[in-house]
C-alpha cells in the first residue's frame, strides 16, 4: 500500500507554479497537424504571442539552420521551415524557461531538466528517422514533452528523495518504480493528466503516460516506442540523469516493434553527441531571449 493517499488531482490542485503552455503555441501544434492547416494559420496562431513569435523567430535564424538569408516574418519562416519544424520551434521556445529550474524532488540542478529533455526529443527523433517513421516531427515533441510529470511531482519529493533512493536501491526499484510503491502513482500518470488538461493531441499524452511501459500501451504506439528507446539512450549517455541514476528498465520489444537492432541503437548512440551538441546554438539563442 502507498504510504500517503494523495491523489493526482491534489498534485494538480495544490501544485503553484505549475507549468504551461501558450495557447498560441497549442494552436500552432493542432494547425500543423490538420489536414486542412496552411503556412497563414499556423503564422497566425503564431502571432498572437508577440514574445513566443520573437523566439522562434530568433531561433529559425539561428546559426543551425545555416541560411543565407535572414527570416523577418513568420509566415516566411514557416513556407522556408515548414510547419512540423516550426510547430517544434514553438514547444522548444515555450517549454524552455519551466524546463530550466532546477528540481530538488529528482535533484536535477538548473538547465538539468532541459538537458535531459532536449536530449530525449533529440534522441528519439534519431531512433524514428532510422525506423523509417514519417512522423519522426512528431516523436521530437513527444520526446521533449516526455517527463512533464516530473515539474509538478518535484516539490512533493523534496522530503522523500533520499529514501527512495534507499528503497529503489535496496529493492532494485527504478525510480518511476519506487514513485508508484510511495505515492500510488508515478510521474508519467501526472504528466499524462497535465496532458489531458492541456488538451494535448492523444498520441503525445500516450507516450508520456507509457515511455516507461512500452510494453503496457495498447495498441503498441510507435512514438511512444521512439520515446522509450529515446530516453534509454539519453540517460544512459548521462544527459540530466539526476535521482533516478543508471538504473533504467529498457524493454527491447520497443526496439523489434521499430524495425531495429541493438547494433542499430550502437549506431544511434554514436552519432547522438555530435548531433546533440549541433543544436548548441538554440540553447545560445533562447538563453538570450
């Protein structure tokens, strides 16, 4: 039996400070995933947050993309960058100053979350371009947003950390593990309900609520798959590990779903450093913001 009968719902409610997203950039997620969206709409949610618009456009200028020529509006950054990178842009530019605080419950210092996150959206993404899926846009959110749990569960481990950190060692627990035998619940349950109330598109509140548990998501999700595999890699390379350590349930069927191999995964973490440290200058441009 948990050791407190706290619900999520009181999480929720009594959290401050919880995070959030622009609706503009909602609004931008939804108009790149309709059919019927077009580069105007997505520019015009856009536009609507002056501050969001004026980092993604600093950031569709960074030195990443390499352009030759500088992007004034935002509808000649989405026709040049089309409207999943932009859509990315947006949830990068929105999530970055709440990913950036420091978590005591995870001891998880500054930037740490971000550096973790960034990492399992980069990650990911990788693992679903080497899968061959045409969605692999979709997975990077996915990826980003994996942990969101973790911002409004932080404050009420502060006190419990240490001994679940005992008890995931003693019991050879992993850390979402030991958040389920204290609280009755993990993180991916509270990240998928912040999802739920953000009204987020199903298949990202999915892989939150299953990047741990492939296996238990029905029917198998193949970003959730993306993700799992994703954050595997990530921690294991050491990106933001913090409390939960090394200690990482990895569900190789996730890998079989996808198509791929353990040496495919090899090649994969070859290549996620260089790639990783590629977007540096995002994180210089939005530090800047």
């Amino acid at each position: 039996m948990p050791a407190t009968v706290i619900t999520i719902e009181d999480i929720v409610r009594k959290t401050t400070d919880l995070p959030s997203v622009p609706a503009a950039a909602l609004k931008v997620m939804r108009e790149s995933e309709s059919p019927n969206g077009t580069a105007a709409n997505v520019a015009s949610g856009l536009s609507q947050d002056q501050s969001l618009s004026a980092r993604v456009l600093r950031l569709a200028n960074s030195p990443y993309y390499g352009l030759t020529k500088q992007i004034v509006n935002l509808q000649e950054a989405v026709v040049v960058l089309g409207m999943r990178s932009i859509r990315n842009l947006a949830m990068v530019a929105a999530t970055y100053p709440w990913m950036t605080r420091p978590l005591k419950g995870y001891c998880l210092g500054p930037k740490e979350m971000w550096t973790h996150s960034f990492g399992v959206a980069v990650g990911s993404q990788m693992v679903a371009q080497q899968a061959k899926m045409a969605n692999h846009e979709t997975v990077f959110v996915a990826g980003l947003l994996h942990d969101l749990g973790k911002l409004a569960l932080s404050i009420w481990l502060e006190g419990k950390l240490a001994a679940m950190i005992n008890l995931a060692g003693r019991d050879g627990l992993t850390f979402d593990q030991a958040e389920q035998r204290v609280l009755g619940f993990d993180h991916t349950e509270v990240g998928a309900h912040l999802g739920n109330a953000w009204n987020l598109p199903d298949v990202l509140v999915t892989a939150i609520r299953y990047h741990h548990q492939p296996n238990a998501c029905t029917p198998h999700d193949p970003v959730t798959d993306c993700v799992h595999v994703g954050d595997y890699l990530t921690m294991t390379l050491g990106f933001g590990i913090g409390g939960d350590g090394l200690h990482y349930a990895f569900y190789t069927d996730a890998l079989d779903r996808l198509g791929l191999t353990l040496d495919d995964l090899d090649r994969i973490s070859d290549d996620f450093v260089s790639n990783y440290e590629a977007y540096e200058a995002f994180f210089q441009e939005l530090a800047a913001a």
